[in-house]
C-alpha cells in the first residue's frame, strides 16, 4: 500500500488539516483580494501543489469538495463525476473505465464514515467551474469563489433530501463572470 492510499485511508490528520484551513485561509482573504486571484494563486500555487498534489493526486479544479468526499480527490474519476459513481461502477468497487482503479466514489464513501463529514458525502456539488481551472483552491476558497450558484438554491443541498421531499433542485442561475 502506497503512502497516499494509507493516508487516505485513515483519514483523521487530513481533516485536521483540513479544519485549520478552514480556520486560517479565509484570514487572507484581504491580501489575495488586493493582489487579484491570478496573481495570488501563481504564488499559493507551489505549496498547493507540493501538499494536494501529493497526497490527494489533485488535479487543479480549484473547487475543492475533498472534505465532502471522505478527502479522496473526485477528479481522479475518468469522467470527472462531481456527484456519485456513475452506473458503470463493478461489484468489487472498481472503475468501469480503469479497471485496475478504484472507484474514487466508493472509496470516497468508504472514508468519509471515518469523518466528521460523513453526511456531507450526499451534498449536491455545482458542475465544475472550468474558467477557474488552474487556480489555487486554497485562494478560491479564502475568496469565496468556488462558491456558484447552483440548482441548490432552492433550499436542496443533499441528494437525501431531494428523494425524501420529492422537491426537486431550481434550475441553475446564470453564473457570474470571471
Ligand atoms: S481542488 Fe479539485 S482537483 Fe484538487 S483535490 Fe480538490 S477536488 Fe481534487
């Protein structure tokens, strides 16, 4: 087993992490607001790589749902799925595309009973925002910025609800520019 699986696997440091960021990156809100998102996250972007990159294999997205997903990365799916495994998921948990992989989506549900985000596994994520691709999650985090406006905003985060309250989610709003 290789580092980051273990890691992963036990994820318990990883939300610590996780809960200081949560703490101190939004303190930096102001600077990365005065030096712009572009510039701020050329700066941010090593760290953030060297960290996420290595641990998580984070590929860039610049929304980050790790901590929804039991801190497994779900752009490492083949189709990029942000909401669940797709049907073509095999019986032993592995990817319909790779099969040698495992599904991230199962493997997210498996860790994330180990955190104290367990029931965030069943919120409902926004599409990727594309234009924000390559920036620093740790900036669009502290600037609020990997926050759209999603079908959510009707009051349904979770997928739980939307099947117990029949309710479905409004239709997206028209995003904002860059
Ligand atoms: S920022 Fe996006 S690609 Fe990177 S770890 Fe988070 S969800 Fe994965």
């Amino acid at each position: 087993m290789s580092i980051r699986t273990y890691l992963q696997d036990h994820p318990a440091p990883l939300v610590w992490a996780w809960q200081l960021a949560e703490k101190i990156l939004p303190r930096m809100r102001p600077l990365f607001e005065r030096l712009g998102m572009e510039r701020s996250s050329a700066i941010v972007k090593l760290p953030e790589e060297i960290f996420k990159g290595s641990i998580f294999n984070c590929q860039d997205c610049a929304q980050c749902i790790l901590h929804y997903n039991g801190m497994t990365c779900p752009m490492n799916c083949p189709k990029q799925l942000r909401n669940g495994p797709c049907g073509g998921v095999r019986l032993n948990g592995k990817c319909e595309v790779k099969p040698e992989m495992d599904c991230v989506w199962v493997k997210g549900y498996e860790r994330s009973r180990k955190t104290r985000y367990a029931h965030e596994f069943y919120r409902l994520n926004p599409p990727v925002d594309w234009r924000l691709d390559g920036l620093a999650s740790w900036v669009t985090f502290a600037m609020g910025r990997d926050q759209i406006t999603t079908g959510a905003e009707n009051g349904i985060r979770y997928a739980t609800e939307a099947v117990r309250t029949g309710r479905k989610p409004a239709p997206a709003a028209p995003k904002e520019e860059k």
